[in-house]
C-alpha cells in the first residue's frame, strides 16, 4: 500500500474538521492545544507512518491548505 507524507499550511487553516472527519485512516486530529495566528487549532497527524496518500483531506479542504506526497 502506498505511503503519504502530508502537509499543511497551518497558517491559512480555518479550523472546519472537514479533512479531519473525511480521512479514511483517522489519523488527522484537531489541535486543541496549538492555534494558528489567527486563533484556529490547527490539524495534526497522530500517525505519519499510517497515511496512504489517497489526498482525501486535501481535496476536501475548502481553503486548499493541505498538499499530499505520495512515496515510493
């Protein structure tokens, strides 16, 4: 199964869950504890290793934020 490497552009997210509920591996979480600078928790990966690369939160994404790498 291919591997993904995930990126965010915390600073843009505005916080709505969309790519945290779509994730097929749950593995994207809401940090409660970590805010961008304009006061949205921004989203984390609890399991790097376990995301696939489908690119499911970034096409979810309303504000394009997130960009997925496939690894070979």
């Amino acid at each position: 199964m291919p591997k993904g490497v995930t990126y965010f552009e915390h600073d843009k997210c505005k916080g709505c869950g969309l790519c945290v509920e779509f994730c097929p591996q749950k593995i994207l979480y809401q940090d409660k504890k970590t805010m961008n600078k304009s006061g949205y928790n921004i989203v984390s990966v609890s399991e790097p290793d376990k995301c696939i690369g489908c690119a499911f939160c970034a096409m979810m994404c309303p504000d394009s934020v997130i960009r997925v790498e496939v690894m070979k």
